[in-house]
C-alpha cells in the first residue's frame, strides 16, 4: 500500500484478501470468522453511508460468498496483545512490506493524502 496509508486502511484491503481466498479452503465448515485489530474498519462494513472503493468490494465479496452457502463473521480483536492469529497477521505483513508484495495488492493512494498534498502544492504555487 501506498506508504501514506494509516494502518485502518491496511486492514481494508486485508479483509477483502482474506475473503478472496476463502474459496481455497478445503473444509465442510461454511462459517469463517474475520478477525480485525481495526474497529474503524467493521463501522465502515455496519455504516452503509459509507461506500468507499475498498468497503464495496468487501460487501460485494460477502455477498458472493452468501451465494455460495458461506456465513461470514467479522469480530474486532486487540491489536498486539499476543493473539496468535494477529501475530501472525503482523509478522506477514511486515514481510509483504519489505518485498513490496502489497503494492501488488492494492496500489490507490489514499484520498486524504491526495487532497493534502494538493491543497499544499497549491499554497506554495500561491506563495511564490
């Protein structure tokens, strides 16, 4: 992801990759249970005024995944707090970081930073 990016938006495109490979497990178990360290991001799935790019394309995905007989589940777990799960999560995101891995994962700049670093460029184009 872009380095701009707070860890709320990481965790966005986190929970889409994990509902993109559920297809990829071999169980009769239906239910999978998302695990998140980000509570902004499950009031973002709650909140249907927001429709942001990446919320859409998890709501689409659980959709799909509906369709296909799966009940998905979101919870909210503390972040570093020796959950084996999200260790495990932190440690491979800081290897997908280190081989850009991610940027192959979703690579839009997030807007906020956008607009800052036009509203910026704009005072200094003014200023001179």
């Amino acid at each position: 992801m872009d380095g701009r990016c707070s860890n709320n938006q990481a965790e966005e495109p986190a929970i889409l990759k994990a509902l993109e490979n559920i297809k990829y497990l071999d169980t009769d178990e239906r239910t999978v249970q998302i695990l998140t360290g980000s509570r902004i991001a499950l009031e973002s799935l709650k909140n249907r005024k927001n429709q942001t790019h990446l919320i859409e394309q998890i709501r689409k995905k659980v959709i799909e995944l509906e369709n296909h007989k799966w009940t998905t589940e979101f919870n909210w777990i503390k972040a570093h707090a020796g959950h084996q799960w999200n260790e495990l999560a932190d440690q491979l995101m800081k290897e997908a970081e280190t081989s850009k891995a991610i940027n192959e994962c979703y690579s839009r700049n997030p807007k906020r930073a956008v607009k800052s670093e036009l509203s910026e460029s704009s005072v200094k184009k003014v200023a001179n």
